[in-house]
C-alpha cells in the first residue's frame, strides 16, 4: 500500500512519518484506513507512543517504533468503551463482555480519543452495512472537549496564562481606551512641547548675562542697565509662561487619564460580569477586586504622572541636546557621553526588575486574598479558636511579602545612587572640559556656564527618568492582568444568530448531555423531558451532579455534549438575558444585596411597582415579618442580610422569585439551611410559587419533595432511577435506601416523615 | 387579604384603636405601619391585629374617610419617630465618634454618631443617619441643606 495515502479520509490530518515505515510493513494490500489514534502512554503508563488504527478489516495496535502489535479482526458488536480519571483516559475494545484490548493516553489527547471511538463506530456500521451519519460534528477544544463555538478561537476553559512576564508593549494595548480621548491626547502634547520649550530659556539668557554684563563689569566696564533688564524680563517672562503651559498641560492630561482609568474600570467590571460562573469558580473575589480596583488606579497613575514626567523628560533631552551642539558641539559630545552608559544601566535593571515585580504583585493579592478569605469565614475562625492560626498564616505571607520585596529592593536601593553617582562624575567631565576649553579661549565663561546649568537639570531629570523602568514594568504587569480579563471569551457565549421566543410554555428537553468540570465527568448520557407545569425532583447524594444539573439548566455553563432544549428550542440560540430571565432561582443561601427589602425584592425586575412587590411579599408569606421591621418594605438590609434570620432572608429571595413571575422554578436546597419549623413557612411559600410552573427541586430532605410529579434520582451523573414516591418506594431500589436511611436519622428528621410530633407535644404540654 | 372599605375604625377608652370589620368582629389594639416609610409614606398602610398578623392592608391613606385617616395618622404619629435634620449646627469631631448638635423638625438635639457607616444613602439625596442609641435620623434632601450644614455633612461621606 502507498504510505502517501494513508490519511483515513475523516480524520483531519495525516499520521506522523514517524510511522510511515511500520505501518507499509504492517498494513496488507489494499487495507484502508478509517481512523487512527496516537497513545502516548504505554500499559504501565510510561510516556511512550503508540498508534491505534481502525482499517476496513481489522483493529490494530502499534507500540514504539513498532516492536510490538496487536491486532483484532474487526466483527460487529464490537464497542471502543472511553474512560477516564484523573487527566488519564483509556480506550478499551471490548466484545460483548470480554476486553480484547485497552490502551492510554494523557487527557491532551481526549479530543482525538473521542473523535476515533466515533469513527470506530463508524466503521463498524460502513461494515455493516449501514451509512455512516454525516453529522457535522462542532469543533471541540482539544483539552477539555467542550465544543467552541464558530466564533471562538481558544476554549475559555482551557486558555492558559503565558508564563513568562509581560512586555512594557501590553500597555500599548491602552490605545484601545486612550482613541475617544486623542484629540485633548494631542492638545496636551503640543502644550508638553511648548512648556518644555520655554523650561529650556533661562539658561539659554544666562549666556548673554555672563559674557555681556557680568564679566565686562569684572573688568571695570559699567553695567548696561537697559540689557540687565531685557535679559531679566525675559526671564521673568520665560518662567510664566513656562507656569501657564505646565499647569494647562498637567491638567489636560491628568483629566484624560483619570478619564481613561475609569472607562479601563467600567469595562473590565462590565466585562467580567459578562463572563460564566465558570471563570468565578477559579479566581479568587480578593484578586479580582485587586485587579480591577488598584491595578486600574495604578495605570491611571502612571498615564497622568509617570508617562507624563517621562515624556516632558525625553523631550528636554532632546531640545537640550539640540541647544547643546548649536553652542559648542565638543563640548555637547563630552557632556552627552555619559548617557549611553547609563541607558545601558537601565536595560539591566528594567530585565531584573520585570519578573521581580510580577511576583511582588502576585503576592500582594496572596495578602489581599487571606483577608478576603477570613473575614467573610470569621464564624467559623472564632468558633474552632483558629484566631492564632489565621493570624500566623497572614504572619507568613506578609514575612513573604517583606522578602520578596528585599530581594527587589536591593537592586532599586542601588540604582538610584548610582545615577546620582554618574550625575555628578558627569558634571566633573563636563567642569574639567569646560574649564580646560576657557584657559583655551575657545568658550566663554557665560558658555560655560549656560552648559551647566542645562546639564545639572539635564542630569536631575536622567535620575527621575531611571524610576520610568520600575513604573512602567509595574503598569505593564498591570495592565496584563486587565487584559487577561477583557481577552477572557465567556464560555457560555451568546448566539451569534438568537432565536426568541414570545412566550415560554416551560417544556424541557435535556438530550444526551453531558458535562466535564476539567477532566473530571460530572453528567454523563443525561435524558430527561419535563412538561410543563410538571415539579421534577432531583434526588442523590452530594457529587451526584444535582447542583450541576441546576447549573446547566440556567446555562451558567453549557453542556460538552448534548443538548438542552426549552420548548423545542436549544438553550443556547436563545439570548442569553432572555432566557435567563424566564428562571426563578432559590438557593440555599440567598443573597441580599445592600439596599432596601423594596429593592432586594424587586431585583428581577427593577421598575415593579409597590403593589406588585407587596403582592410578591404576601405570596412569599414574607409581608408581616418585613412590616415589623423598623422601616417597613424600607428597611436596609446588608451584604449578607444581617439582622434577617436565615427564613426571612429566604422568603425575601422567594418574594424576589415570584416578582418576575418565571416559567422555569429551580429550588436549589431552598429549605436546607434552616429549621424544621421555619421550613414549613417556607414550604408554604414555595407552594404558592411552584403552582402552574415547570419546577426543579433539589433537597437533601426526601420528605420536601412530597409534591413532586416524579423524582429523579442520580447517581454519579447518571440517572438510576425515576418516577413517583410510591413507584420508586415499590422498586426497592436506590430512592428506597436512601429514604430509609433518611428515616432512620430520626433526630432531624422524625417530623418529616410522619406528621408532626413536636407540635403534639406542645399540645400535650399545654 | 380582605381591602374592602367595609370596616370601622375607632378609639377605645384605653386609648387602643378598634376595627370592626365587615362582618362585625371586633379587633382591638389595631396597629398601624407604613410599608414604605421612606420612599412612599402614603402608600400602604398595615393594619395589624394583637397577634401580629395583617387584618387589613390600605393601598392610599388619602382614599380613606377623613376622620379615619385622621385616626391612622394619629395613631402613627405616635409610633413613629424619625425626626428629620434641618440644620447640623456644630459636630464635636470629624473622625468617629462624633457628637452632632442639629436642629430638627422636632427641636434641637444632640446625636451620637458611632461611625461613618451608620450614614445610609437612601436614593440620591435622601440620607438616613442611625444614631449611637438606634434613632434615625433623616436628611430628605441633601442639596437642600444650608452651606454650613453640607459641608460638614460633606466630611463624613
């Protein structure tokens, strides 16, 4: 067989040559390929390549440079089983219930693994005889499997941080926020220009001064009074207008920086909004808000002082050096050599510093983060007495942080003394030449004395410029963090073509879905249809995939394999906002944000009217306990809801549920966080909630799902079992020993389960 | 809820508010509360028995009869107690605690000012300052304080 031809016709590229040559020895005559697969670990899981072919014929499997094979003659029934754990997958063929072989591979390489088990599939039905399907398969992220969208270059879920440190050109990014502002941007470099100018006069008088008024009068020759005071109002003049122009720069600039650090803030924060819990789930809120907070504050610093002082700088080098060589061009050259010097000093300590400051960063947010870790968790801290912990671990890492800053502060203790040094070597250069070029009669005294003066400022400002390096490397890694969060593709992408839907009737399709959490299955093979208006329970142990179930219903994340669908629509042409808002959510702990009951309630559909929140709060049995509150519907409640029991902060979020009158209900452990007797207020107001809608339950206690039409218990990701109480009580299976398990837990439980003894017994007390 | 206007409303000798509604049962110690004390004192008003629970809910005091809207006022005006600032005379320090002199609509008192949180933005120009002992106090309208008065408001916000 030709090797150039072997490219199985539906996989996407070509074997390796690696192979080449043990494959022409192995294939027969006129065998074709369906589909191949490179391994690249061997049976004990040392790295170690092999490759995996389907032929028309037969399965054959190939180990490094071709020392051993395996072959199975291919025969219907046969079946390519994928599995894996913990980021190694396996492929085993199996037939019937025999394995005739398995091989592994590192998770880089599941996309492939999965395109080849489809293939196989494919080639066992072309032996069939059937067609193979010729579905279009969406592309899938080579990590992680979860299918990118059209528009999607890189999976979001997979796009790994570049490690090395980031380059000052990151904040030519900027630009993107510095255009609605570049024509004030080119304002303020013109009055840079013109400013910078007029700083360079005075010692430019200071010539005439010296060589037509000061030393003739040394010489016994009397003072002009009239050029004194031309040269001396020109001064004058030169320094107001050097005031004005200053002061009209530093405040346009600084008004468009500060602009522009606000757009960067709005952006990002708007941006991140945008992005799916997903991203949420791996950043910490301490480094979030860092990154938007100071690090945005910081660029803006930079823009308005930094940059600023750097470029007025550059170009007073630049004009001084100009007036340099127009006085004396010798004297300019001896005066300019020092410069390359210290440039090269700079470059040295700019590639030091750059990885020094990320890290400084880095473990800035590490403190940043134990605080925002602890505070929210001081309950817990106080209540297992960790206090000496908690403070020793912050001990620690502020000891870290004190260390890395040494480190950096080592070498930036010494730079800056050693520019001064240079400074002052190179104004000895400058007096020695000077003073060599007047015993010459080459130069004036006044020239020499202009030059001076200009290189003293010229000098002062080198040392101020050298700070540019840290700054800027400190900006840059900034603004790198910034980016990595505007450069961040949700992975819960809107529809680039939406379909909208008039009115939800709340029907519900989960087809085939499946999900991955990195490397991990979380739902697997998923079928479910929900009417509408029907409650489905779900029931399972914790790590069963219920809450991800939840999570993929309100497409918080998408499904990797499979379809949801609403009403006969996929979720996810549907916009994003619009389907969302078709979903009443309760969680396990609600969350109040600060402001007012009014507002918490209305927080679904801000313009309800007073009525229609009273309405909520009634059906949320919530609208007594919220008129005994000082304030009434007006009363603030906090981040957390602090004065509100843990009831009351719940029948506030159902009230919230029911305002916007939602489709689709998903009561995520809505009851499990408070007591028995709070627990049925509660149930009373989640029945005036779930009538009429399409409702997901979730509880850990069986007994709360009593008004479910079915149950659905899981397993794994996997549905076992499903139906009615009853049916599933009859089945003895899966809900029955976890209903038994549930009653036997009497001390929680015993009024769940048979009416309500706690109350008989208050009776009998009474 | 019943919303109906088929009830009465009168004082008793105790000084209690009694309800009769529609179907002739008495209530007494009737309890009045705004739901919106804030942002619309005029819409909705409570009407809560002894035990707590809503005997009846009204959407408008201005829809009421006038004397029983008289009698609701009234008896609100004796519960309620949020004396709203006028004027901020002289405050003891700029950094918390601080001891605020202010003139109310309600006469000159002192106010205890615990820290800077206890000031609540309500909407734009509408603040609510707790005081030490949890009396609010209410700016209705910031913008329309005197110049002396903001600018030392100004420091704690």
């Amino acid at each position: 067989m030709d090797v150039s031809t072997i490219s199985p016709p539906s996989s996407d590229s070509p074997i390796p040559d690696a192979w080449h040559q043990v494959l022409q020895a192995r294939l027969a005559d006129r065998e074709r390929i369906h589909a191949w697969f490179e391994t690249d670990l061997d049976d004990r899981l040392s790295f170690s390549k092999g490759l995996l072919l389907v032929t028309d014929r037969r399965v054959l499997a190939l180990t490094a440079a071709g020392q051993g094979c395996s072959e199975h003659r291919l025969a219907a029934g046969q079946t390519l089983r994928q599995q894996d754990h913990a980021g190694i997958g396996s492929i085993g063929l199996f037939d019937g219930g025999t394995r005739l072989g398995c091989w592994r591979y590192t998770m880089a390489h599941g996309a492939d693994a999965t395109r080849f088990v489809r293939q196989f599939e494919q080639a066992l039905n072309g032996l069939q005889g059937a067609h193979p399907a010729g579905v279009a398969q969406p592309r899938l992220c080579p990590l992680c499997l979860a299918p990118l969208a059209p528009d999607q270059e890189e999976c979001a879920y997979c796009d790994i941080e570049a490690e090395a440190p980031p380059s000052s050109w990151v904040l030519l990014r900027l630009w993107r926020f510095a255009r609605p502002y570049r024509w004030q941007l080119l304002a303020g470099f013109l009055l840079m220009l013109a400013s910078t100018a007029a700083t360079l006069v005075p010692p430019y008088l200071s010539m005439p001064l010296m060589d037509d008024v000061l030393i003739p009068f040394e010489n016994g020759k009397p003072i002009n009074v009239d050029m004194v005071e031309l040269l001396l109002g020109g001064l004058l003049l030169s320094a107001l207008l050097a005031w004005a122009l200053g002061w009209a720069k530093t405040y346009i600039l600084a008004l468009v920086s500060e602009r522009i650090g606000t757009d960067l803030r709005t952006i990002t924060y708007d941006h991140l909004l945008h992005l799916s819990l997903e991203y949420f789930g791996g950043k910490r809120t301490g480094d979030l808000m860092a990154r938007i907070g100071s690090e945005s504050d910081r660029i803006c610093l930079f823009l308005s002082l930094h940059l600023l002082d750097f470029a007025t700088d550059v170009l007073m080098i630049l004009m001084t050096a100009v007036i340099l060589f127009t006085i004396d061009p010798w004297l300019a050259l001896v005066t300019l050599l020092p410069l390359p010097l210290i440039a090269w000093m700079i470059h040295q300590v700019r590639h030091r510093l750059s990885t020094g400051f990320e890290k400084v960063d880095r473990v800035w947010s590490q403190v940043s983060n134990i605080l925002a870790d602890t505070i929210p968790g001081i309950r817990v801290v106080k209540a297992f007495a960790q206090e000496k912990r908690e403070s020793g671990r912050f001990r620690q890492v502020n000891q870290h942080n004190l260390a890395v800053n040494d480190r950096i502060n080592r070498i930036w203790s010494l730079f800056s003394p050693s520019v001064t040094l240079l400074t002052e070597i190179g104004l000895l250069v400058v007096w020695a030449f000077g003073i060599w070029q007047v015993t010459h009669n080459r130069i004036s005294v006044g020239v020499l004395t202009a030059f001076l003066a200009y290189i003293s400022r010229f000098y002062t400002r080198l040392d101020s410029m050298s700070r540019i390096v840290s700054v800027t490397q400190k900006t840059a890694s900034g603004a790198k963090r910034i980016f990595d969060i505007l450069d961040r593709v949700s992975s819960v992408p809107e529809p680039a073509k939406p379909q909208h839907l008039e009115r939800i009737e709340g029907r519900i399709d989960i087809r085939d879905a499946g999900f991955r959490y990195g490397n991990r299955a979380v739902i697997r093979n998923f079928n479910l249809s929900i009417a509408p208006g029907e409650m489905i329970g779900l029931v399972g142990h914790s790590g069963s995939g219920k809450s991800t179930l939840v999570n993929l219903l309100c497409r918080f994340y998408d499904v990797s394999e499979g379809a949801i669908s609403i009403d006969g629509v996929n979720i996810r042409s549907l916009p994003i906002a619009e389907y969302r808002s078709n979903i009443g959510l309760v969680l396990q702990e609600p969350f109040l944000f600060f402001g007012s009951i009014a507002e918490n309630i209305a927080y679904g559909k801000p313009h309800a009217t007073r009525t229609e929140i009273v309405a909520a709060a009634r059906a949320a049995h919530a609208h007594e306990f919220i008129l005994r509150l000082p304030h009434g519907y007006d009363s603030l409640v906090g981040e957390r809801g602090q004065g509100l029991s843990g009831g009351e902060r719940q029948r506030i979020s159902i009230a919230r549920a029911l305002l916007i009158d939602p489709r689709i209900l998903i009561l995520d452990e809505a009851t499990a966080s408070v007591d028995t007797e709070t627990e049925k207020e509660i149930q009373r107001a989640l029945d005036n909630l779930v009538r009429g809608r399409t409702t997901i339950a979730i509880a850990h206690r069986l007994s709360t799902l009593h008004k479910a039409d079915r149950l659905v218990v899981l397993d794994r990701g996997e549905i076992v079992e499903m139906g009615s109480h009853e049916e599933l009580m009859g089945k003895e299976g899966a809900y029955f020993r976890l209903y038994q398990a549930q009653a036997r837990n009497v001390d929680t439980d015993l009024d769940d389960q048979n009416g309500s003894p706690p109350q008989t017994a208050k009776e009998s007390a009474a | 809820m019943k919303s109906n206007k088929d009830f009465r409303l009168e004082r008793n000798a105790a000084g209690q508010l009694v309800m009769v509604d529609a179907d002739g049962t008495v209530h007494e110690g009737v309890v009045p509360l705004r739901a919106f004390p804030i942002s619309a004192p005029d819409d909705g008003v409570s009407l809560l028995g002894e035990d707590g629970h809503e005997l009846l809910w009204v959407e408008r005091l201005s829809g009421l009869p006038d004397e029983m809207r008289a009698l609701i006022e009234a008896e609100l005006a004796q519960r309620e107690f949020m004396p709203e600032i006028t004027r901020i005379k002289q405050v003891s320090s700029f950094a918390t605690p601080s001891k605020w002199q202010v003139a109310t609509d309600r006469g000159d008192t002192e106010l205890l000012l615990k820290a800077e949180d206890h000031i609540r933005r309500l909407t734009g120009s509408t603040l609510l300052i707790t005081d030490g002992y949890g009396v609010s106090f209410l700016i209705r309208d910031l913008d329309a304080l005197d110049g002396h008065s903001r600018r030392l408001l100004d420091r704690f916000l």
